[in-house]
C-alpha cells in the first residue's frame, strides 16, 4: 500500500477514474463478489452522488446481490464499499502498482477521525487489491457515513483515506438496498 500520508491527511478523492484504474476496477469488482464466486453478475443500474459512483448488482440466477459505491483518490487507491442483501458491510482497497499473493490474509486496525473501530482480517483475492469483511456492524457503517478520515492500520504503518461525499453516498446505498433487495426476505437488520 503506498499512500501513506500524515496521520491527520487524506488524499482528495476525485469521481473520474484514471486509465490504470480502468484496468483495475473490473478486478475489484471481482473481489467484490467473491463471496458469491459464480462470475456471471449483472449490474442493475448506477447512481452517482458527489465524487462517489455507485450501483446494484444481481447474480447470474436473477437475484439482487449487492449495492456499492467506489472513488478513486488522487494516489490512484480506489476505496470501495459493498453492502449485500444481508446487510454486510465490505470494504475493498485497490491501486494497480500494489502486488498481493492472491490468498494472503493481513490483520488490520480500522480507524476514522482516530475513534477504533476494530481490528479485522485483510485478503488479498486479487494480485491488487485488498478486501476487509467488516460484517453487519452498524457503528462501523456510521463512522464511514459520519467521518471524515478512514485509517487502515497495517504493517506498522497508517493509510489514510478521505470520507468526503460519504455521509450522502451511504445514504444512497441505503436507499439501493432499499430498492433492489425482494420484499421476501427478513428485514431484520434494516
């Protein structure tokens, strides 16, 4: 990971991904759907808000699997956020300069605005790319909706990543879920 920065800055976040970034998104969109490994993932629309793009996926059997939103900072890191239909969260860190071995895991301390969110386990499904599987904490998901500046603690150093447009991105992720996610199913961790 190379954008390491002071420990109260982050790099702006801009909306236009760069051309090395078109090369990596489709590979963390991957990741994004490991979890349900089947590949054959269709997108159900987009939605934009500030510098964050974002939209609905559904599985190759028709049913809705996940809403996200991703941005691109100015080092290159694309900083995405996945919600499923079950209500967990993942995050995914990706930059194509980074070089993983695909299956290694990292432990990681998650901060924002330097409140402690809890340590959890890095992946590396891609040569580069991160994945964190946050699960269904709601405070987790507020603090990324609230703060500021998220802070990914690994291998004793800090990475900083700007929150910016957040608070309204989230918001429409929510409404997303909302949307795309069949009536069927329990709603008992809206």
């Amino acid at each position: 990971m190379s954008n390491h920065t002071s420990r109260r800055e982050a790099p702006e976040l801009r909306y236009r991904p760069s051309r090395s970034m078109l090369l990596i998104i489709p590979a963390v969109l991957t990741v994004l759907l490991a979890f349900q490994a089947r590949a054959q993932n269709t997108e159900l629309w987009q939605f934009s808000s500030g510098v964050w793009a974002g939209g609905a996926y559904k599985d190759e059997k028709g049913r809705f699997g996940h809403c996200y939103i991703t941005a691109t900072d100015t080092t290159g890191t694309l900083l995405a956020m996945v919600i499923t239909a079950d209500y967990d969260l993942q995050l995914v860190l990706g930059k194509p300069e980074w070089e993983f071995n695909k299956g290694e895991t990292y432990e990681i301390d998650l901060y924002v605005d330097r409140k402690y969110l809890g340590r959890f386990t890095a992946s590396a499904k891609q040569r580069s790319s991160l994945s964190i599987q946050v699960g269904d904490r709601v405070d987790v998901f507020w603090w990324l909706q609230n703060g500021y500046i998220l802070t990914v603690s690994a291998a004793q150093q800090d990475f900083h990543y700007s929150l910016k447009g957040t608070k309204h991105a989230l918001a429409k992720v929510k409404e997303c879920l909302d949307l795309a996610k069949p009536p069927s199913l329990p709603d008992s961790k809206r």
